[in-house]
C-alpha cells in the first residue's frame, strides 16, 4: 500500500490512482474505498491534507503463447 496526503485542490480518487499508477478502474477504486473508510463522506474532491492509502497494483496476469497456423504455408 501506498500512502499519499492530498497536497493540491481538486484532486480526486481517481486522479491519484491515475498519478500513481497510470490506470483507473473501478475494481482499483472500489478497494481504494475499502482501505480508507469515510473517505467517500468527503466528497468527490478530496480536502487538502486527507491521507489517503492507495492499494498496490494487482500482478500482471499470466501470459498465454498461442501458435498462429499460417494458411499459405509461408513461415
């Protein structure tokens, strides 16, 4: 988990989320809510000096190799 405290106005969970690891998603957003209790009383902009905890990045999903048949025989 990652700690951040909120340093500029307009900053939302989904910015931060974004600053910090280039994606938002929904399921990233719902367990930022899980980890920070009352953070969604406060608004959709959160106040400056709100700590907040973000969750770390899920680990990448396995990569499959799948072998492509070429129908013209050509490699």
């Amino acid at each position: 988990m990652i700690d951040i405290k909120v340093q500029r106005s307009r900053t939302t969970l989904d910015l931060l989320l974004w600053r910090q690891h280039g994606i938002v998603g929904m399921a990233m957003l719902e367990e930022t809510l899980e980890l920070n209790p009352g953070v969604a009383d406060l608004g959709a902009e959160l106040p400056i000096g709100t700590s907040v905890q973000l969750p770390d990045l899920p680990a990448p999903a396995p990569v499959q190799v799948t072998k492509v048949i070429d129908l013209f025989g050509e490699d």
